[in-house]
C-alpha cells in the first residue's frame, strides 16, 4: 500500500485544458452506442468527429459524474461522485480532477478501486512537513494564486486502475454562500475534461423566508463565452440545455443533465464551464433572521431601505511597467465607469505609484462635481504605466491623504464611510521590499481610522501580502485572474462597496444565553450584503434569546431589539427540513455553519496576531475546529491511502483480505444470502482507527487468493415488495403477515428504539400504477430507507436503490453497483454489488436491506428496496413501530366459532360452500384478529413460506392505526405516540 499526503494541486488554467475542437453546425450524425463504455446507455445521434475520440481515447473513460448541491439556508453541501472505467486489460492511470470554490472546505475523499474503499483522514498539519514520496506530492496553498482559477481552486488525484476495473471518487464540500449585490450565487465546475456518458449536476435550495428571485446562467468559462448547446453566445440565451428547475416559494430543485451529444456541441474536450445559479430572499424588517437548530443559532442580518451613506474614497493605482498594455486599459475603463457612479457627497481622490508617487489633487479630497469629474477623466487618460512597484509608499501616500482630510473635517463627515481602494498586479520591487515592515506601515498608517481594500491582477502578486494588509484595516482582498475581463471585475468590486448603508455594527445577545459566536463587530454594511453570525446556545433552559443591533447610518445612530423565541424558532427550522426533505446533510446545518465560519475567524485572527503566543492561540483553535468537523484548512491536511498495482495489473491483497481467504465459508442454509463469486471482495475499512504511518512503499503480498464466499443468516420479519410485511413471532414461533396499503410520499416508522439502544428504522414510499385487473388501486414501494444509530454518537445511513450514504464521524456517498465494506465505531456496513446491503450496529443489531433493480420494468415496476432485520438482539423490550412492536410480544393462535360474518370474512375458494365450525385467530394483547393461512415469498423469491395473513390494513393486529406509523421525515427519531407495546 501508499499513503500520501493527499494533493491538492492548484493547476493553472492553460495546463488543465487541452484545445477544443468546434463543432459546425452541418456535421454529419449517427446512431451510435456507447456499450463499450456503459452497456445500459440508449443510443445516441454522436457527431462522428465526437465518436472518433470517444473510440481513440486511452485514458479511462468516465462513465457517471454526478455533482449534487443541497443549499440549506445559504449553507451549500457539495458532493461529487465520479465513477471511471479502464477498459483495457493492462492497468492504466486514472486522474480525477475537480475544480472547489476558494472559500469552500472539503469534508470527506474517498476512492473505491476494485471494489475497495481507500478512505482519507484529516489531520493536524505538523509544523515541519517532509516531502513524500509517492505519484501525487503537492500542498494545498490557498496562498499560491497563481496556481488557483479566479475563485476555483483544483482537487487533483491519481490512481493506478487495475485493467477492466472502475474507480469511483467521492468528494465533499461545504461552503457559506455570501450575497453580493443582492444576490447568492452557487457555482458548479462542469470541467471533465472529456465526454462523460451520464452526467448530472443538481442543486437544491432550501430557504426559510421565500426566493424572490432565481436565475440560473448560461454556462461560464472565464472571459469567453460558452456554448449552452445551441450554437449561440452566452449572452442570448437562457440556462444551458437540458436544465430543468422545479419551484415553490421556499424551495426549488435545479437539475443539469445534459447527454453526451448535447455535451459535445458545447465543447468536445469535456471544459463545459461553470452551472452558474443566482438566488435571493424576501427579508425580515428589523433584526433578521434568526435560525435555531439543536443548541446552535444563526443570525443572518441584511436590511434594506436605508439612506445611503456618503463615503470618502482614495483610488491608489499600481502604473507601473507590467501594467502596460491589457491591464491599464481595462484599469482605465473601469475607473472611467466608477467616475460616472460617484454620488454628490461623495469625496474623492487618485494616488498612482510606480517608481515614483503621484497625486491628483494633493492634499485634498474633492466633492463629486461636473468640473471635477471632467478634470479626473483627464488624469485617468493621460495614466502611462513606467518604471518598478513601491507598494508601500503607494499606501502611505494614500493613507496620509485620507487621514489628514479626515482629520481637517471631523465633525462634517462623523456619519460618512472612507476607505481607500488599492489596485497592483505585482510584487514591491522599490522601496521597501519585505512584506513584514510594509503590512507594519500599513497598520501604522491607516489607525483604524478607515478601511483597505486590495485587488490584485494577475499571476505575479503577493497575495498573501495584500490579504494581510486587507485584514488588518477592515478590509477584504479580491483577486482577478491574468486572462479575466478586468474592467468587468473591477467594477463589480466597486458595486459591492460603492454603496454604504451603516457603520460600526455591534450584534450582541443575551449575555448568559449564549457563548463562542462569531464575528459580531463590523466595520460597514454595503448595500446588497450580507452579515451573519453564529454561535452556540448554553442556556437550553430559556425559552428568550434577546437580540440587539446597533449601528449607525448618514443621519443618526440606531437601535434594533427583540426577544426572539427560541423554541418557536427550532420548531420552524425543523418544520421547514421536514416539509422539503433537504436530506441528511442538512440535519445539523447550523453547527457546520458555526463551525466553518468559527474556522474561518481563527485563521483570520492567526493571520493579524501579533505576537507568536497570539498566533499559536488562534492557530489552536481553528485547528481543532478543523479536526472536529473534518474540514481540510490551511492548518490541516489529508491523508489518503493508495491502492498498489502488481505488475500483472491487479490489486496487491491486504493483510486483512490474506487472512480472510484462509478461514473457511460458513454453511449456506435456506435463510442465507450468499455473495455472489463473482462479485468483488469488499475491503474493510475501520474508520475509529489511525492509518498506517506514512510510507513510500509498503509490504505487498504474493498474489491475490480467491474471495471467501461471505453469507447472511436472516431472519423471515421483513418488509419487502409491495410493501408486503412478515412476522416471524419469537417468543410464539409463528410466522404471520400482513400488507400495508400506504400512500405514496408518506414516510413509514418500520423500527423506533430511539430512546434505549437510540436506533431509529424509517421508509419511504413511493407509487406506481396496479397491473391490469388487479383489484388495487396503485402499488407502493420502498424507495428510500434511512436508520438512524444515536450511541455511542449520532450516525445514519441513508439507502436508496443506486447508493448508500453512511455518515458517522466522516461522511461517505457509496454505490450500490460496487462489493464494500466500511466500518467504523458503532457502525459496520457491508455492500454486496447490486444485491445486498448489511448494516451491524453495536456489534449485534443487524438489518440487511435489498437492492432490487429491474432492467426493462413494467409500468407497475419500480426500483425499490426491501428491509429485513437479521438480529434484533440490542434492540429493547420498548421497541416499536410496523415490524418492532412484535419482536418481544407473545402472541397466540386461536380457533373462533364460525358465524356468518366471519364466514363471509374469511372465504376463500378452498372454504366457499363448506361448512365451516370454526376460523382461525390470533390473540394479540387483548385483541383477536382473524386471520387465513397464506404463502409469500421472501429474499427476492428464493424462499417460500407459509404464514397467518391479516386483512384490511392490518387493523387490530397492529397497535393503534396505520396514521399512526406515518412520520415528518426521513430522519424522524419521536417516539411511539401512544406508549409502548409492553403491557
């Protein structure tokens, strides 16, 4: 085995993409297969330019890249699936590449090669890394923008594939989305960088307040425009084709789903661009809005309507010699443009600096007026870029400029925002040179009394440099990449700061209430913004969280306050995930929300500490913050274990596989599912366990042994199929049956244990049409079944018929198509390709759920799932729901006297005309449900057995009724509503 230092590689722009081939619009098409690469994909009209590479290509073709966003109140969970196929019989070197928002943080990588988990562990980043020796060395540098694409930065990884073998690629990510201009904007990298046979991108917004508004974009790719599939510009038409969104007032669902034709008129080497999806909402007047979800609060603050307040602006403009050319001229056009949007109480001023300093109106700041515009233009034109970049005298002529102007009129300008806007494409090179002494200036000059804002342009800026000058003086820093359309960018920077609503925001709660919040103290709140803070709740107790808000605007300080309640605020986050079904991620939303944005002040504090005891204090904090929510920083780093490839082009074996391959299978009985043998050996992954220290190489075996055949005793309680029920009755040994006719959506309690073994079994129906002349009207299935484990620590898993998602301490997205096998420490979870999935909780809880997929389906056919429990031993005496209540009652088989209505009941073709003394019943509680011996199937029809079958919904035998067993969501943990089923 490999272990590495997981790589993220910051790839330029030019060496990621490989030329693309134009597609004219009277190329010749034909029907065309795509079997060698996905025997299950319909034919397709392909270009015969597109089938040419599609056939020539030697690399391993993609067969699925599914990228699907959950956006749960401005939080975005990301998670990408991307399955590979080597098609050649010699192993052959796959990279899976993916382009991640700047401000995002990973949450979890894993690789399935050969039907292996290779899993990937975040730790703390040692203070002195070696250099490793493996295929894909590199750091993450979030400092490195020359290696980072405008705001995307690149996840590279390559493995070695086994000949005719897959590799799967799962990756997540987390991120705050931040409004600017009005506007929330999510951007998905469509960048394969070849054709992929199923390709799907997919975005759900979830929100409290409703969307007002919603767009989604041509697609995007740098400066030029893309192709949406029709041949036209970007600016002329709508979303890409193949988009489709579904909305309502709170929620929509966006899918991109477009075929490899449609994808080859786009772009033929697989560069789509970016899925770009604009969002806003309607906004609270007051203090905003306040989301409280299990101990954790959110509070996002935008207000509108509000006087804008005048602002004192300094423009301190790099001209120097690498200015010359593109860069001046977009530089100018901005600036020309800015010019045109100052308002009149506005003031202004320009520094350029190159080798030498100038100003435009020295020792002044002018009001906005015909005249003074007039005369600004005139300067911007006659800008001639010369000489080398005195970054610090630049800044300290600006600064002094703004101070002393501020300084002459404080009294006037009490209510107005300055700030200084700071613009290079290089490195200092005159003057003062170190980084350290001009951020100490910077500081030095600036006082506090205003804020810095920094843009850098190009490949050759000290980033690092002008995000601390940044961050120091209230400020941010934005980047704009060499080919980028600059004027665009500069100006839509402006817009974001150009319009000042208030100053000097506090956000402050209830002192005993709360305790960690976030950032509370803000410099300014521009128009189109957005402020948010988080924090944790330690006062579970009251029911009150006060809230208040000062800040101040152009013509007076202000106050907002109110008593916000925080039980009716949990109840409504909690009925809004339920009503939507926004998915496990977003079950604790606003603890990851707290801690990503906890993480990010730390590491913004470490960057402005100054003392070294400061520093490690901050680099402390937001380390452990890392670690506990699995977020790879700046401060951490990933580790991944690598499969090695012997020379005949397999998989070297583990240590854990040699040993199993010499114990004996177990005895197959009648109750048993076996693997099937040629199914690929699942690997064990022990997740509560440290990987292997990092080495180059490590011991490999001799070969690889055949797989030892594994099985899963069962038990007959299941519900399967239709959904048909079976119980077999433990303390009775008796088997009895039952059907329940439910709705389709609704969300059936199967297990509830919740409050002493803290597990949690529930499913989701889904419908379809009744065969012809069947006397029902619709059949159901299961499509969806989640369990909930809640000890020693909360974890799920989630299953539908394509995939498992199993989060515990890491989250992890798996494929139902592909033999694995996870553990990790209250859960193991074994996948048999496309048959079964076993789940084992504390050791001795057992459930195994089956996959039943159909090829061709009838229209009354479904893919769907069916739940059997194994073992319920760790299950307690107060276990519920539709199969638990029976797992610990005794229940008789009775006879009753035959009467006319119970003949009339119970009839069968068997029966009808007979007569009949007597009908069979069974005794549960202090109830008596007749019943009729009948036959089911079970394990997909590999077993038949004989069981007493109750009718109509199974009324009586069933504690209280079949209402009663629906739940909210998914991952509804309440409990019996009715007491237990001990007596």
């Amino acid at each position: 085995m490999l272990l590495i230092v997981l790589v993220l590689y910051l790839c330029p722009v030019f060496q990621c993409q490989t030329e693309e081939t134009e597609l004219s619009e009277d190329v010749d098409f034909e029907e065309y297969t795509l079997s060698d690469m996905d025997p299950n994909a319909a034919p397709l009209r392909i270009p015969r330019q597109v089938k040419t590479l599609l056939t020539k290509e030697t690399k391993p073709h993609i067969q699925e890249l599914s990228v699907q966003t959950t956006i749960i109140s401005r939080y975005a969970f990301t998670a990408v699936s991307c399955s590979m196929l080597n098609r050649h019989s010699a192993a052959t070197r796959g990279v899976f590449q993916f382009h991640i928002p700047t401000a995002a943080y990973i949450s979890n990588f894993t690789m399935i090669v050969g039907g292996r988990v290779f899993p990937s562990q975040v730790k703390a980043k040692e203070k002195k890394m070696k250099k490793e020796v493996g295929e894909n060395n590199g750091k993450r540098n979030k400092n490195t923008p020359e290696q980072s694409e405008g705001e995307m930065e690149v996840f590279r990884m390559e493995v070695t594939i086994p000949g005719r073998n897959r590799a799967v690629f799962l990756l997540t990510y987390e991120e705050l989305l931040q409004r600017r201009l009005g506007r929330y904007e999510h951007v998905t990298s469509v960048r394969p960088m070849q054709l992929v046979s199923r390709l799907s991108m997919g975005v759900t917004i979830v929100e409290h307040s409703r969307i007002t508004y919603l767009e989604v974009l041509p697609l995007r790719n740098g400066k030029t425009p893309s192709s949406n599939g029709n041949g036209k510009a970007d600016g002329k038409v709508g979303p890409p084709v193949s988009t489709v969104v579904k909305q309502n007032e709170t929620f929509c669902k966006i899918s991109f789903t477009p075929n490899i034709a449609q994808q080859a008129k786009i772009a033929t080497n697989g560069m789509l661009g970016e899925f770009v999806v604009r969002y806003d909402v309607e906004r609270e007047i007051g203090i905003g809005d306040i989301q409280v979800l299990d101990g954790h609060f959110v509070h996002y603050f935008a207000p509108k309507d509000l006087p804008v307040v005048s602002k004192n602006v300094v423009f301190v403009i790099d001209t120097s010699a690498s200015m010359v050319g593109t860069k001046i001229r977009q530089t100018k056009e901005a600036l020309f443009t800015i010019l045109r949007e100052l308002r009149p109480n506005d003031h202004f001023n320009y520094v350029t600096f190159s080798n030498r300093i100038r100003v435009w109106q020295p020792g002044k700041l002018v009001p906005v007026t015909p005249n003074n515009i007039r005369d600004a233009k005139k300067f911007i034109y006659m800008i001639s870029p010369t000489g080398g970049t005195d970054i610090n005298g630049g800044i300290q002529t600006g600064s002094a400029l703004l101070s002393d102007y501020l300084s002459s009129k404080e009294e006037s300008h009490h209510n107005s925002v300055s700030l200084i806007i700071f613009l290079t494409d290089g490195r200092p090179t005159v003057g003062v040179v170190q980084s350290p002494v001009i951020i100490g200036n910077t500081k030095a000059a600036v006082q506090e009394k205003f804020c810095l804002f920094t843009i850098g342009m190009g490949d050759d800026v000290d980033y690092r440099l002008l995000e601390r000058m940044s961050l120091d003086n209230c400020g941010t820093m934005r980047r704009i990449p060499e080919d980028a359309a600059a004027s665009v960018m500069l100006k839509g920077f402006y817009d974001e700061i150009g319009t000042p609503l208030l100053s000097d925001i506090r956000v402050e709660y209830s002192e005993d209430a709360v305790e960690y919040i976030t950032q509370n103290l803000f410099t300014n709140y521009f128009n189109g913004s957005e402020l948010v803070v988080a924090g944790k709740l330690t006062n579970r107790s009251s029911d009150s969280l006060h809230v208040q808000v000062t800040a101040s605007n152009s013509e007076r300080s202000i106050v907002l306050e109110k008593d916000v309640s925080i039980h009716e605020r949990e109840q409504e986050t909690e009925r809004r995930l339920a009503e939507v079904e926004a998915g496990p991620n977003t079950n604790d939303y606003v603890e990851r929300l707290w801690g990503y944005l906890s993480v990010k002040d730390g590491l913004k504090g470490r960057l402005r500490s100054q003392t070294s005891a400061e520093r490690e204090n901050y680099t402390q904090h937001a380390t452990n913050l890392s670690l506990t929510y699995n977020f790879l920083t700046p401060l951490t780093q990933m580790i991944v274990e690598k499969p090695q490839v012997l020379a005949d082009g397999t998989l070297a074996q583990t240590q854990k596989e040699a040993e199993a391959t010499e114990a004996p299978p177990p005895a197959e009985t009648s109750n048993q599912l076996s693997e099937d043998n040629n199914s690929l050996t699942p690997q064990s992954l022990h997740r509560n366990q440290p990987p292997k220290p990092i080495s180059a190489v490590s011991k490999a075996t001799s070969g690889v042994s055949k797989p030892a055949k594994k099985s899963v005793t069962l038990s007959k309680t299941s519900a399967d199929g239709d959904p048909h029920f079976v119980v077999e009755v433990p303390l009775s040994k008796l088997t009895m049956c039952f059907n329940i006719n439910g709705e389709p959506g609704h969300i059936l309690r199967l297990v509830t244990d919740h409050k002493h073994s803290g597990v949690t079994v529930n499913g989701a129906l889904i419908g379809a049409p009744a065969p012809a002349g069947s006397h029902k009207v619709q059949r159901t299935y299961f499509s969806t079944i989640t369990i909930v484990a809640n000890k020693p620590r909360r974890s799920y898993i989630e299953v539908t018929p394509q995939k498992v998602i199993l989060d515990g301490r890491d989250r992890m997205i798996l494929p139902s198509s592909s033999s694995i096998s996870v553990e990790t420490a209250n859960l193991a979870v074994v996948i048999i390709a496309n048959t079964n999935l076993t789940v084992t909780i504390q050791g001795t809880i057992q459930f195994v759920i089956l996959f039943h997929h159909y090829k061709n389906p009838a229209p009354y056919q479904r893919d769907h799932l069916g739940f059997y429990i194994a073992n319920s031993k760790g299950l307690s005496k107060y276990t519920h729901g539709l199969l638990g209540q029976f797992l610990y009652e005794d229940i008789g088989l009775t006879q009753l006297p035959g009467n006319f209505s119970m003949a009339a009941e119970n009839s069968t073709q068997e029966t009808l005309g007979k007569n009949i003394t007597s009908y069979p019943a069974l005794k549960v509680k202090d109830r008596t449900v007749t019943v009729i011996k009948k036959s089911r199937q079970i394990y997909s029809g590999k077993q038949t057995i004989d069981c007493w079958f109750a009718k109509n919904n199974a009324a009586k035998l069933i504690d209280g009724q079949y209402s009663d067993y629906v739940v909210s969501h998914l991952f509804d943990t309440g409990d019996w509503a009715n007491g237990t089923n001990t007596h």
